[in-house]
C-alpha cells in the first residue's frame, strides 16, 4: 500500500510557525519559509501562499507584528486559546491546555447537550457530524432526548426529552481502517478463486484460525446461493426496497467519491432524505422514488472533480475536518465567506484523504463506455451488500429542523399543529422553516392549501400536491359544489408589481388541468387570490403565497371549494 502524504498541510505550517516564534520570541518570516521549504511536503509551498497564511495568522491575534524589528511574536489570542491554567468551570470549545499545542493530534472534541439551561452532557462530535441530526432521538444521561437543533459554531445541541421507549446510544462507531483499491481487487480476486474450487488453507493463503474458518463459511454461502460476484468488467448492483448496492473492487476512497456525488446529486436535485453507506467492496444508496443507477449511469468523467469539491458542502467528513482545522489558524467563531484559507484546506485535505477522483474518473468511464457491465439483481442481498449495509450511514449535514419536516410531510397533508405536535418543535418553529421552504429554489419546496372541514392551512410537498389531490382523505378541499360559477384568479408573478386577472370556473380546470396551467403568466407566483363575482364574499378571498405554476390548478380549486362552503352550499 502505497502511503498518502498531504502536501503542504497548513494546519501543521500554522503550528510550526507558532512553534519557531515560541522558541525564539520574535524571529524573521523569511528566516520560516526558508527553513519549512527543506521539508519535503512543503517543498512546493510558494511564497504567495504562505504570506497569505501568515497574514491571515495576524488577521485572527494568533502572531503580530513588532514593528519595529519588523519580525513576527506571538499576538493575544495565542494563549487564549493554550492555556497554562485552564479552569474548567470556565472552559468554551475552543479553550486547550497549553501542552496540546504540542500535538497535532489533540482531545477529541464533543458537543455540549443542553436542555434549557441545564446541561445534560457531552457527545462526541465525530459521531455528531457523522450520524446525529435534528429529529434523532438518542440515550444521555439516563434519558431519551431529541434533538431541536445543533449548533456547531457554539458545539452546543438542543434537547428536548422524548418519550419514545427507543433511543440510540451516542457510541462513536468507525467504518473501520480504510482499505485501498489495490487490496480490495486482491480480495475479489483471492473470493473469485476460492469460490471456483480453490481450497483454503495455511499453505496458500497466511491466515488466522478463526478467519480461515470464517472465510470457508462466506465460500460455502456464496456457493449455495449461486451468488454472482463482481469482477474486472461486471458491477452488481443490489436493488431491496428504496436501497441500492452497488458491489465493485474498488476500495474505499473511489467508494466514498462516489457516494458523494450521489448524495450530492439526489440532496439538490431531489430530496434531502437520503443516506449512503461506504466500504472498500462498494457503497448503498437508501431513498425514496429515485433511481440512483440512472443518475450513476448519467455522471460524465470530466465533471466527477466539480461534482465531489461541491458535494463536500453536504458532508460531513468535510464539515468534521473543519472543526479539528480551524483552532491551528485562531479562528474561534463561526467560519464565513473571509475563511477561505481554513475552508480551502479542509477540502484539501479531505479530497486527499478521503477521496480518488482520477481512480473514480476512469471507472465512470469504463461504464459509460460498456468496459464494466453493470448487473442489476431486484430483491436480492447477498452477503457482500448485507456487509456494505452494517457500515456506518452518512447523510447530508443539515443541522435544523429542514429534513425532519421534509421526512414528515411525505404523502401526507399536515397543520403546524399537527407537525409540532409530532415532531416535538416549537410551532414558531415550525411555522418559520415552512415559510422559508415553500419558497422557489428548495428542492424538497412546500406549498399549502386550506382544509376547509377545519378551516386550517394544511402543508404539503410540492411534489405530492397531486396526489394529495387526488386522495380520499384530503380530496373534499378540492371539490367545489358549483362547478359552473365564475370566479376571478389574481396572480402577482414572482419580482414583479402588478397582478394578472383570470376568469375560470371549476368545470375548466377539472376538464383540462394542463390547458388551465398553460393559462398561468409565469413559472412562479408570489402572491395567488381566488375571488367571488359576490362582492360581500370578497373580504374572505384566501391569498397563497410563493405557489409553483404546476400547484396553480389544485390551489384554485381549493379557494373555490373554500368560498363556496362560506356561502353555505354546505
């Protein structure tokens, strides 16, 4: 196995450069960069590059200036952050011992769980960023807690107690040591061979006892299940229920890019409510109503670079990576837009550590090109895809309550009530994410109509407003009584100031749902009335707003339902 090293890690330059103004009080930037260019990984540092570091060290009080030397010291916020007596009573995040300055390997930091004002505890944070999210319920201190909302600018989670009997214990768990793409052809090719007759034994393969045994175990179930294995120019891939499992020798890091993408691809242009599992024999894609092997199939080899340095947005790995950053560079607050030296790194350090782009370009290429055959097997898991599904799941970093609402809300119609109630949150709350996500530009958009047996406002996904539509439980919003009376439709497009008019009745609608839509001036509406010819029903005429073009139809149809039952056709 060849080894990986990280060329130019600036965290550890910031450090060494802290570490030769400590030795010597004040000393020269000239006299460092000269001395960190002998360092092999260093040996393609530029200037440009490390004066940026340097300036942005100033920036955040790590070292300054003395002006009249014109060398480099140690600025204030260096022993803020290493500190001689730390007083735990005191202590924030980012507050250290002096002696962990020492290493680049330091505590393992956790998040502070906090109910109210009262602290409940401390979790891990790699178990944070890789697993917990708003919604989860988990195990602290005696008590089952769901999370309202994690901060972690601040390394702080809010809790609420839940009263669900079933709670996850917040153990760290690994994926286990990261296996490269040179051993894990090694093992398709040692379980290909195995499986064609080959015996295993201690005189052809060195091996322990127990996993000898084991291994004899896996050969036998593959052999009586007839199970089709991967090779050099064949994926399978697994389909049970919404989960896919694509299965290739292609270690880990092509397996975690991959993944990225995927999450990456399915997250923005369908629904956050996805999660994929990574390991060196292949990765799974869990998600509802979307073909991940569509999408696979559709990634072009010289966009993988753009896909995955944009994926690392929803990651959490990268999202990890820049927490254990950002201390070495003095930053303490929240990490913006004028960060760019800490946000750079950890994309490159993650995309060195984590990633294969050229690897994975080559294999996207292979199958674009029909060198890899991909094998599709429906209802199937064989012992290679229940191994990849026990690993550890990653799912987009959303840190409030968006995804939980988006899980709630599909095919089903709910209050704000009602999703307060079930998720536990605030109604504020849960008015002001539903507010934000009916806006364009949200792919899991909501819209909302009236449900007029309880004159409440009843939310939706964009996407299932057909469907809702047209299901029993929800269809007397939609169903006018007089189909033939005319009403006046007031759309304000999105941006603009003046309102379009449209007569209709419902009968035009139902006849010709497309036709009607056709009719509408623009994709998108900011503000939608429904209005009577009857100038005293006028004063309860319903406005919708932020309504996708396709929603028009269903929405109108709800205003009319809603103003004739006022009437009292019902």
């Amino acid at each position: 196995e060849e080894p990986c090293i990280l060329e130019c890690p600036l965290d550890v330059l910031a450090k060494e450069i802290l570490g030769m103004i400590l030795q010597y009080g004040k000393i020269d930037p000239s006299t460092i960069y000269k001395i960190i260019k002998k360092a092999y990984p260093y040996r393609k540092l530029s200037l440009n590059d490390f004066i940026k570091l340097l300036n942005y060290l100033v920036k955040n009080g790590l070292i300054c200036w003395d002006l009249k030397e014109r060398k480099l010291k140690l600025g204030s916020m260096f022993f803020k952050i290493w500190r001689f007596n730390l007083n735990s009573n005191f202590k924030t995040w980012w507050m250290k011992s002096f002696s962990e300055f020492f290493t680049t390997i330091g505590e393992r930091s956790s998040f502070q769980v906090k109910y109210g004002n009262q602290v409940i505890g401390d979790v891990d944070s790699h178990y944070v960023y890789r697993f917990l999210r708003v919604g989860d319920i988990f195990r602290l201190s005696g008590k089952n807690w769901k999370v309202v909302e994690i901060d972690d600018s601040l390394m702080k989670i809010s809790v609420i107690p839940s009263t669900q009997d079933e709670a996850e214990i917040p153990i760290w768990r690994s994926g286990g040591i990261r296996r490269p793409t040179k051993l894990s052809k090694t093992m398709g090719y040692l379980l290909s061979k195995l499986t064609l007759g080959s015996k295993v034994s201690y005189e052809n393969i060195i091996i322990h006892e127990d996993a000898c045994k084991a291994l004899e175990n896996l050969v036998k179930e593959i052999k009586s299940r007839k199970v089709k294995l991967p090779d050099e120019k064949t994926m399978i891939v697994e389909r049970s229920g919404n989960e896919c499992t694509f299965l290739y020798w292609m270690g880990q890091n092509v397996a975690e890019t991959l993944a990225h993408i995927l999450l990456y691809l399915i997250s923005t242009k369908y629904t956050l409510n996805v999660q994929v599992k990574v390991s060196h024999i292949g990765f799974s894609v869990k998600v509802n109503d979307v073909d991940p092997i569509k999408i696979l199939m559709s990634i072009d080899p010289g966009e993988v670079e753009e896909l995955v340095t944009k994926s690392l947005q929803r990651s959490p790995l990268y999202y990890y990576t820049l927490k254990e950053l950002q201390l070495s560079f003095g930053k303490v607050g929240r990490i913006d837009t004028g960060d760019d030296v800490i946000s750079e790194e950890a994309t490159k350090q993650v995309l060195m550590q984590y990633m294969d782009i050229e690897s994975t370009k080559e294999l996207i290429r292979k199958i674009r090109n029909g060198e890899i055959k991909v094998v599709v097997l429906n209802g199937t898991e064989s012992p290679l895809s229940t191994y990849v599904k026990k690993m550890p799941p990653i799912r987009p970093w959303i840190k409030d309550s968006t995804l939980l609402i988006i899980q709630t809300l599909e095919h089903i119609a709910l209050t704000a009530d009602e999703l307060s109630e079930i998720l536990e949150i605030p109604r504020k709350t849960i008015e002001h994410k539903l507010k934000e996500l009916r806006k364009p530009g949200n792919i899991d958009r909501v819209t909302c109509f009236i449900d007029v047996d309880i004159a409440e406002w009843r939310w939706v996904l964009l996407r299932n407003i057909r469907e809702i539509f047209m299901s029993s439980e929800y269809n007397t919003s939609f169903e006018p009584i007089d189909l033939d009376e005319t009403f006046i439709l007031y759309v304000k497009p999105l941006n603009e100031s003046s309102y379009y008019t449209l007569y209709f009745t419902a009968r035009e609608i139902l006849n010709n749902i497309n036709d009607f839509t056709s009719r509408i001036p623009s994709d998108e509406v900011y503000e939608l009335r429904v209005l009577p010819l009857d100038n005293i029903l006028r004063t309860f005429a319903p406005k919708y707003f932020y309504v996708a073009k396709k929603a028009v139809p269903y929405i109108a149809l709800n205003g009319v339902t809603y103003l004739q039952i006022i009437r009292g056709y019902r």
